[in-house]
C-alpha cells in the first residue's frame, strides 16, 4: 500500500500540474502561491531527503539541489530569483527519485523508519499537489475541477458536556503527524453544531443582507456567477461555500447569530452519522497550538513554526486524497487566507 499510494500521489501531481508550462512555471510573485518551477522540484527534493538521504551529507541525485529547493533555508520572495534548471530536469529528478525509493522499498520491507518517511513523503506530496490546485485557482488557470455533492439539508445536532478524547490515538493510525499527538481529555460543554458546512445559498442570504460576497463571486444581469478556476459558472446555491477566510466566516456567524466550532467540538461531532464532512476544508474558532507534551517529530519545520499565529481548519476538501482523510487531522492557516478551499459550519450559541 505505501508504494501504491506513492506512484498514486505522483500521478495525481502530474495531472494537477499540467497547466503549468511557458511563462506560467514561475508566474507572478504573490505571497499565497510559489513558484510552479520551484515547488515540482521542491517535492522531489524533500521525497530524496527523507527517503534516501538518512546521511545528510550523501549527494544528492540533482546538482545544486540542497541550494534551490529546501524551503526551511530558502525565503518564499527569493524563489523566483534562484537559477532554477528548466521543467525538464526535475520532472526527470521526481522520476529518478521515486524509483530508487519504491527499490528501497522492496529491498527493505521491515524498515520501520523507511515506512514512516515514505508516507511522510506521500503526505507532503498530496499537500502540494492540493496546493497547486489553489494556485491554480487564484491565477485563473484550467483546473481538475471535481463535483461537490450537494449539502444535505442542514440540521443542528446536539450533544451533551462530556469529557472527550481530542487527538490521536497511538497505534491506531500507521502515520499522524506531530500537531495530533496525542490523545487528551478534554471537557466539552453542552453544544448544538451544524450537520454541514454552510452552502453558497445561506452564504447569499449573508450578502444580500449587506455582507461581503466571496473573492470569486460577481453579480452579472441580477444574478450571481462564481469563478471555478479559468471557467464562471451560474452559483450553484446548495454547494459548500468556498474560499471564505477566518474572518469572513466569523462575519458570518455574527449576522447569523451564531459562531464557528471549537476544533473539540468538530472532531466530537464528525463521529455522529449525520455530521457531513469531507468536501471543503472547514474553519474552527480554535488558534493553532500544541497539544499538551507536544514532541517535535523529524520534520521540524511541519507545525512548531506555525503554532499561535494560525487557526485551525478541520476536515478535507473536494481536493485532498481520501487516503488523508482521519478525524484527528488538523490543517492550519492565517486567518486571512481564502484562497484555499475552505469553508465553514457553525454552532449555536
């Protein structure tokens, strides 16, 4: 399975990244997106690192490739300037890399270690394959854009205060990482929690009681369009709404008088047949820290730097592979970042 979900990711990525070519492999210089040419080799160079480089002073397979791509040493704004190596050469680089990994793989089917960066390699692909997805959204180009099923009706379902178990439980999943360690009691007060995410519809409502409409809404003839990638399309009321922000979510909940769920209270919820879930990213009210007795794992750089300036979102979008998909996960951004595929549910008050 670990080497099946590998070339899986691998060819998820391709597909993603096909738009990427011409002037459009570095593309403007935003904050919220990197440069196309840099993040393709940028996922080779973190799959070699962890799964074949143990020695960290073994060469790598690609020259140079320690100074272009290893994003925890290299700034965001400086990797449009690098002397980056033209698309042929890290497509090869992924290809060579992940050749030699599923061989160690064969050659060394009991290596716990090897196991765990495998997956670890996977995940981080499957991130930055959905990232690509975003960037493809926020420059207007051509999108896999997948269906997202209708909501179902929304109802509020209620629970009772109880103490819960908020995190994960070790040996239960083969891989979490470090922000979901570990399992810890929690006392959660009685509360009334949407069954699903807010739809386009609701959000409509929101507007035309005076609200800010969503960066890729515009009303034309009376009527409100949506922008899915480089196509606009007739808002379709009863999906998810999407690319909402933090703070636009909270606006939201304001006018509704309602709020955004605690992060415990989500992964309480999502254990009851009728919560939905799974097809946008879905903001919490809870700020990004670390759970009690936090313990960084090898890849340093994945939640410490992050913690108490982002917020947490809960769930998966239409984009993220469902091999990723595990109640305790936790994503994480700036609360002013509505180009992801985020959304929202609330709770009563």
């Amino acid at each position: 399975m670990l080497a099946e979900d590998l070339v899986a990711s691998r060819e998820r990525l391709h597909r993603i990244i096909a738009p990427f070519h011409g002037e459009r492999l570095l593309g403007p210089k935003l904050a919220i997106v990197n440069p196309p040419l840099w993040e393709i080799g940028h996922v080779g160079w973190f799959q070699e690192l962890w799964c074949l480089r143990s020695d960290s002073s073994k060469e790598s397979l690609l020259k140079n490739a320690d100074r272009l791509y290893d994003s925890s040493a290299i700034a965001h704004d400086v990797r449009w300037d690098l002397p980056l190596p033209s698309i042929d050469e890290p497509k090869k680089y992924l290809q060579d890399v992940q050749e030699r990994v599923l061989e160690r793989l064969q050659r060394e089917p009991e290596n716990e270690a090897l196991r765990y960066y495998v997956r670890l390699a996977t995940y981080h692909e499957d991130m930055h394959g959905e990232a690509f997805h975003y960037t493809c959204q926020t420059l207007g180009y051509e999108g896999l854009e997948i269906d997202v099923p209708r909501n179902p009706s929304s109802l509020d379902i209620e629970f009772q205060k109880t103490r819960f178990i908020l995190g994960a439980v070790p040996g239960k999943d083969e891989f979490v990482f470090d922000n979901e360690k570990w399992a810890h009691e929690v006392e959660v007060a009685p509360f009334r929690i949407a069954s699903a995410p807010v739809t386009n519809g609701q959000y409509l409502e929101y507007v035309g009681g005076g609200g800010k409409a969503p960066r890729y809404w515009k009303k034309v003839d009376g009527g409100w369009t949506e922008r899915r990638f480089n196509k606009t399309r007739k808002l379709n009321k009863e999906e998810p709404v999407r690319h909402v922000d933090w703070n636009e979510a909270q606006a939201f909940c304001r006018w509704a008088g309602r709020r955004l769920p605690a992060e415990a209270e989500w992964e309480m919820a999502v254990q009851n047949p009728a919560f939905t879930w799974g097809r946008t990213w879905e903001w919490t009210a809870t700020a990004f820290n670390p759970y009690p007795g936090f313990v960084i794992d090898p890849y340093a750089d994945y939640s410490k730097p992050w913690f108490g300036t982002h917020k947490v979102l809960r769930g998966a979008s239409f984009s993220t592979p469902r091999r990723m998909l595990r109640r305790t996960f936790r994503n994480f951004y700036m609360a002013d970042r509505g180009d992801v595929f985020c959304g929202f549910r609330t709770c009563g008050l």
